[in-house]
C-alpha cells in the first residue's frame, strides 16, 4: 500500500458513491450550449452553479477578442513573464485593472488561486501574524501555510471575536494581515467591512480583501465590497479571479501600495508558472469593460438572486444569511444531500454538492448560483424543481 495507505477514506466513499450508482464528482457536460444550459447524461440540464455571475461566457464580443488574439499572437505563451517575456496584452490589462480599481498598481497571475498563494505567502513571512476569517477559501488557507507565518482565524464575519484577537496581539498587529472576503463563496454573505475597517483605524493592521465572488456583483462599477462599502481607501490589498464574473481564468492583485510591483520577483507562484494566455487576457479585457458599465446585468443579477432566495425561503428551506447570487440550501444529512442533488438533476437543474469539508462547520449544502443570463422562467424552474422535494430534509 505504502503511499496510498492515507487514501483509504476517499476509497471507500468513492466505492460508497459506485454503489449508489451515480458519481456527482465527475459529471460530463457532454454538450455546453449557453451560461444557464448545457447537455448531460443526453437530457438538457439548467445550470444553477456556474459563478457565471454575468453570464458573459458566451458574449460575441469577448469570444471575438479570444478569437482574434488566437489568430494574431498565438495559443500560449510557453512559459513564465519573467523567463519568456511579458507579452503587450498582459501589461494592457494590468493597466486596466489598476485603472478600474483606480488602484497605484496592479498584478495578472495565472489563476485566482495562485494569486492567492503567490501574494499572501510572499507579503507575510515568519514573525508576521495572519489574521483570517474561519471561512475563508482553501487557497487563502494554503498561502497563509506557505507564508511561513502565524495562522489565527477569527469567527466567520464576527467583528468582536477579531477585536478580542487584535487586543492579544498587541504591537503585533502593525505586522498583521487580515484576509476576508466580499462575498463568501459557500454561504453567499458578506463581509462587515465597515466594522473591520474601523478596527484597522484602531489597530493599525493591513487588510486585504478577496473579490472573487464580489467582482462584477457589488458595488456601482462592479467593483465589489471594497467599492460598495466605500473602503477602497482602506483596503491595502484587493484580490480576485477572472474565472467568474469576468467568465475566463486568471487571477489579480490590485493595491496602493507602489511596493506591489516588488511581489513580483518574490513569488513563485508567479515566477515558475506559464503567463495567462493571450485569448484569456484578451476575453478578459473586453469583459472587463462589460463589467463596468454593466450595470443593467447587475440589476438583472440581483433580481435572480432575490427571487431564487425569496422563493426557497418560502418553501421553507433553510438558506444562507442574505440574499446575494450565491445562495446555499443547508441540508440535514451527507444521505440526504447526495439524493436531493441527484433529485435535483433528475428534474434537470444542475446545483453544486457541497460535503465536508468543503463547507464551513462540518455542513452539507446545496449550493446555487444565480446569473444575469438566467432568464425569470429559469429561476421559477429551479425554484419549481425544490419544491418537488421535501423541505424536511433542511437543516
Ligand atoms: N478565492 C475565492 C474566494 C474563491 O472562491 C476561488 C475559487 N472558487 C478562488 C479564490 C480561486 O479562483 P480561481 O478559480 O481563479 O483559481
């Protein structure tokens, strides 16, 4: 067995889920035919957890930019900024986003989640204190393991257990970093931003604040939290994904801080990986600029999503603290999550299974995600395909 040995708890829930006879970790979307609608097991299926917030997947202006970035410059670029050089796309769009975020700098990594590794394990190291909120993603956590520095969580978006954490650390806290999110990617909340702003006016802590959900969703530009609580002055670090809202992948660091720039030659996880590709950052320059005048998608985003948590919550399922495009559904059991996930996509409505540990506390979920694309008789349809299920099971 040797190395394998530790994957016995995975093999015997994989044998678990052979048995059951469906396997909701490895589902084929055979066909992908728009942001809400793809082809599975040979039925049509409505998306409901794509993080596809704006449903720009499919707009024919970005898909022409990758196109035509394909064409001009190729499909890749083989290797890292530093060793291969950093093509005039990549300088572009970073132009843009700082311009966007109105931000002094600003830095493209090749994912969200290695902007996360790459900016938090090169900003801290040992001696620094990191100060994080218990629900924050698993790349956050993984770079706070690389960093080298001390690990602290404080309760999920509870601004008095932080302030009782910030008074233990003392002078420590001018080398504290504190990481939240602007809306939690498994419970659909947000962070209180105003209130862990105004204990950084106290404390004197940096902040960074991580927009991967809230990008293209929050704020009048689409900003995220930062730009909707009126921080951005207050926020040292923003970070964020292009594999949402801004419908392709890559990552990015933005700040005020001119330092930024230096993060560059310290981390490895941009140093030793392939630069995004130019279709990638060509989609994602046109979408960047949807984003921010798309405040029509947004009006249309938030209507889905209050529409789809008013119509649960009527049903009686238990749901996630407030209404935002990412709504959870709290089951009572593993059991009854995996059936009621299977139920759902029988009724054609593809939601995201989330078990432990993936969700915060030991919860199973239900996770949906609501998209501007999403049309009213789409969200009635998901709303029609739960109440076909017994709101018993909910927690
Ligand atoms: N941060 C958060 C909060 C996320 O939810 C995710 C992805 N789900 C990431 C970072 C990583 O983003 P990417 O998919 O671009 O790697």
């Amino acid at each position: 067995m040797g190395l394998f040995e530790k994957f016995t708890t995975i093999a015997n829930g994989r044998n678990m889920l052979d048995q059951l006879g469906f396997d909701p970790f490895n589902v084929e979307i055979e066909e992908i035919l728009s942001p809400t609608m793809a082809r599975i097991a040979g039925r049509e299926v409505l998306l409901a957890g794509t993080n596809n917030y704006l449903g720009l997947t499919f707009d024919p202006r970005c898909i022409e930019a990758a196109c035509s970035a394909t064409r001009a410059e190729g499909t890749g670029t083989t290797g890292s900024r530093m060793a291969n050089g950093t093509f005039a796309g990549h300088r572009a769009l970073e132009r843009e986003l700082a311009e966007f975020f109105g931000c002094a700098k600003a830095i493209v990594f090749s994912t969200g989640f290695v902007a996360n590794l790459g900016v938090i394990s090169t900003l801290t190291g040992p001696g620094d204190t990191l100060l994080i909120d218990g629900d924050c993603h698993a790349s956050i956590y993984d770079g706070c393991r690389m960093s080298g520095a001390d690990i602290i969580r404080f309760r999920h978006n509870n601004a008095a257990d932080l302030e009782k954490r910030l008074r233990r650390l003392g002078d420590r806290a001018k080398n504290t970093l504190i990481i939240v999110e602007g809306i939690y990617s498994m419970l659909g909340d947000r962070a209180p931003l105003a209130e862990i702003v105004a204990l950084k006016k106290k404390y004197g802590f940096w902040l960074m604040v991580d927009e991967a959900h809230s990008l293209g969703v929050l704020g009048r530009k689409g900003m995220g939290l930062v730009e909707e609580a009126d921080c951005l002055e207050d926020v040292d670090f923003i970070v964020g994904t292009f594999s949402k809202s801004l419908g392709a992948i890559g990552g990015f660091c933005v700040s005020n801080h001119p330092e930024l720039d230096l993060v560059r030659y310290a981390s490895r996880s941009y140093l030793f990986t392939a630069s995004p590709s130019p279709a990638t950052v060509a989609s994602v320059r046109q979408a960047l600029q949807l984003l921010a005048s798309g405040k029509d998608l947004r009006e249309r985003l938030w209507c889905n999503a209050r529409h789809l948590y008013d119509g649960l919550a009527k049903l009686g399922f238990s749901l996630g603290p407030e209404p935002t495009p990412v709504i959870a559904v709290y089951v009572r059991s593993k059991e009854e999550t995996l059936f009621s996930w299977k139920e759902l996509l029988d009724q054609g409505i593809y939601v995201n299974l989330i078990l432990p540990p993936a969700a915060p506390d030991g919860k199973s979920l239900l996770r949906c995600s609501v998209s501007a694309a999403h049309t009213h008789e789409q969200i009635n349809h998901i709303i029609k395909a739960f109440s076909a299920m017994s709101a018993d099971i909910t927690l």
